[in-house]
C-alpha cells in the first residue's frame, strides 16, 4: 500500500527493499528517471504506473514515456486512448510536455512494427531489436532535451519494448516491474514466455507487487523483490458526499457492483450467471468496458444484469457509494493466481464489504473480506455479507487504508 497517514498524499507505507543495498523504494532521490511501461499516459482508466511515477516525482525528475506506436495502429481508423499521441506524430507537434513538478510526459515519434505473429521468436527478436532502437532513439532525444543523467530506467512489464533498453540507454540501473503474468495471456505468450524470463536475468533489479509473483520471479533471478502495490486514495475518500450516478438511480437494493475491464481472461461468466438466474431481485452492475466475449455475453439478457460501460476515473468513487456489495469475479489461472488487483484497494478504501475469488494474491486481504473457493460460494458469501453488521469488515477496511 502507497498512502500519507497525515494527509492522504501517495507515499510507500513499506520498507521493502528492491537492491541487495536495502534501500526502500521511497529512498530514491535526486536522480533522474525514465519511466517506460504498457500503461499510455492518456489511459481512461486508473493507473498505478501514474501514481508511482507521480510519487517518485517528489523527490526526482521524471521522464515518463508512452509507449510506441505500432505502424497499425496509427493507420488504423479507430485511435480510443492513443489519438493524442498519433495527431502528435501526425501533425509534428512537441512531443515533450510538462505534466507537473519534476514531471515530464513524452510521446515517442517514431513508429514500430507489428511483429508478433512471426513464427520464431529468434525472428521476432530481430524486428524488436530495430523497434528498441527507434524507441531507444526517440528515448534519448527527451533525455538531452531535459539533460537528464545517469538515469534510473524503470520499466512497468513492458517485456517487448524494453528488452534491449539496457543496452540502448546504458542507464545506471534499470529496474523492471513484474506486476501482471503477461505470458499466461494469449496475446504475448507466444513470445513472452521465452523473452520475458530473459529479460528477468537481464536486468539489475526486479520488483514486484504481490509476493506471489516474487517467488515466481526468484526462480528466475536472485535480484527479485516484493515492494507493494502503490494506490492514490485520495479520489476514494467514504467521508466526502457522493451523489448516485443517474444511470444506476432507479435501481433498488442490493446492488452487487463491480468495476474494471470486463476482460473474459481474468473474469469468470459463470459466477455472474449464476448470481443473476438465481437471484433475481439483486441489481448486478458492471461498470468497464466489455472484451468482445462479454459484449456477446448471455448476461445481457438479464433484466437485473447492468451493463453500464467505461466510467471516468474521477466518477468510480460514486458508483462504489451507492453499491451493497463490490466484487471481483475472477477466474482462477496463471493471469489471476498471482495478480493484485488494485481495484480491491479501491473498495476496502469506500469501506465497503468485497467478495472476491481467493487467488494466492487476495490472501493479503482475507481479514478484509469475504472470498470465495468456487462459483457457487460467490451467492451465500453475498447474502452473508449482507446480513451482518459488517462493522467489524468496515473498520478492517478502513483501517486498511492507514
């Protein structure tokens, strides 16, 4: 957890080290750092990428560097979160901009190539050999610009983007950020299975967040470390008067909500359907954008069953107010097993009871909430939730967030 008990600013409320020095994630200061990873600055959605790179910027300079543009996707017709990164590159503007104190947001001009479907990842390498060096090319031009030195490159699991960074920036340590198993994805496993545990070994540090995938990433390389998972809780604040969105106004009692991407690799239909047939005076409200699978999902057909799509980040507070019940419906695989879902954090911060799928990740939180072994648990722990007094989870949560 990254939270100021004295005035709810984003800081690190642990003192787990990422080097062999002991030095704690809070300590780095006065350095330059370039921060690289899959999350574009322009996201809908919250980032826990921003945050860190916005708390490390109190102390430091930082460099925060959207990801590149792929050929295909800049002609591609539809742009969503990168739109203002292709004008950017269409249109010659600055790609450099101040986004606050220290803080500086970069939007590479040069386009890669799309390579993933080659067979061979000995030729995959070749293509994302030349790919770095433009990334790295464009890199380099923001770090004169600035007159960056020595820097910190740290890398937020982007596995494809950053695997010849070390040679290309020569940085002074470069730090990678396991927080999603991006290989248990059928987008990146075809590759990333191989390159990702190379580039483990490659790197000076690993930090992660979730001991899980710490363990996992010490079968790897010995310079893995467990640091936390960082969230701004300021926008989450139970205390503050939160209006009920329109949308979900007329809606009765009890609301089961959740938020977040309705991703059909991280999310068990099954656990939906079933609350839904079986419980038919519970409002289930589903606040993200839906994958292709659950937008042809069979819950649609449910008169109880809300499809409410991608919310701004600022309005989540609201629609977590007005719920009964937040849950997180996972499935149980290699993408979940370890993952911390930061969205969690987000729940207990409202104070709100949260019935989850328990994955060795959500272990953290078990004193916290309610988690269920299998689909058919996910009812009983609801109704049980709802009973209670839940006084006892609510301090728990609140407590939580100190």
């Amino acid at each position: 957890m990254l939270v100021d008990n004295s005035n709810g600013q984003f800081m690190p409320a642990i003192t787990s080290p990422f080097t062999s020095d002991d030095h704690s994630f809070s300590e780095i200061k006065g350095r330059d750092i370039v921060v690289t990873g899959i999350q574009h600055w322009d996201t809908r959605i919250g980032s826990n990428l921003k945050n860190i790179a916005s708390r490390l910027a109190k102390q430091n300079r930082v460099l925060y560097v959207n990801f590149p543009i792929s050929r295909k996707s800049y002609l591609s017709k539809t742009h969503g979160e990168i739109e203002t990164h292709c004008r950017i590159i269409k249109k010659k503007e600055e790609p450099l901009r101040e986004a606050g104190t220290n803080m500086w947001v970069y939007y590479p001009t040069s386009l890669i190539e799309s390579a993933k479907w080659l067979p061979s990842t000995g030729l995959f390498k070749m293509v994302t050999r030349i790919n770095n060096r433009r990334f790295a090319a464009n890199i380099n031009e923001a770090i004169a610009k600035l007159g960056f030195k020595d820097i910190i490159l740290f890398n937020d699991n982007d596995i494809y983007n950053g695997y010849y960074l070390k040679e290309l920036l020569h940085p002074s340590m470069y730090i990678y950020y396991f927080k999603d198993f991006l290989q248990g994805y059928s987008y990146w496993k075809k590759h990333a299975s191989v390159m990702e545990p190379e580039l483990l070994k490659k790197v000076d540090a690993v930090v992660t967040n979730s001991m899980y995938y710490e363990e996992y990433c010490l079968t790897v390389t010995p310079n893995a470390h467990y640091i936390g998972q960082g969230c701004d809780l300021r926008l989450f604040n139970p205390y503050k008067e939160h209006v009920v969105p329109d949308d979900i106004k007329k809606l009765s009692s009890p609301i089961i909500g959740y938020t977040g991407v309705l991703d059909s690799e991280r999310l068990d239909e099954r656990i939906l359907l079933l609350l839904a047939e079986e419980n038919p005076d519970w409002n289930i409200v589903l606040a993200g954008p839906s994958d292709a699978f659950f937008e042809q999902s069979r819950l649609h057909s449910f008169s109880n069953v809300h499809f409410l799509g991608r919310k701004p980040l600022e309005q989540l507070p609201s629609y977590l107010a007005a719920f009964d019940i937040c849950m997180n419906p996972q499935l149980t695989n290699q993408i979940t097993r370890g993952n911390y879902p930061l969205k969690i954090d987000e729940y207990l911060a409202m104070g709100k009871p949260v019935v989850a799928t328990r994955t060795q990740a959500m272990k953290l939180f078990e004193p916290y909430s309610y988690l269920a072994d299998k689909p058919e648990d996910y009812a009983g722990l609801i109704r049980r939730a709802l009973q209670e007094d839940n006084e006892q989870k609510k301090t728990g949560a609140h407590q939580f967030r100190q």
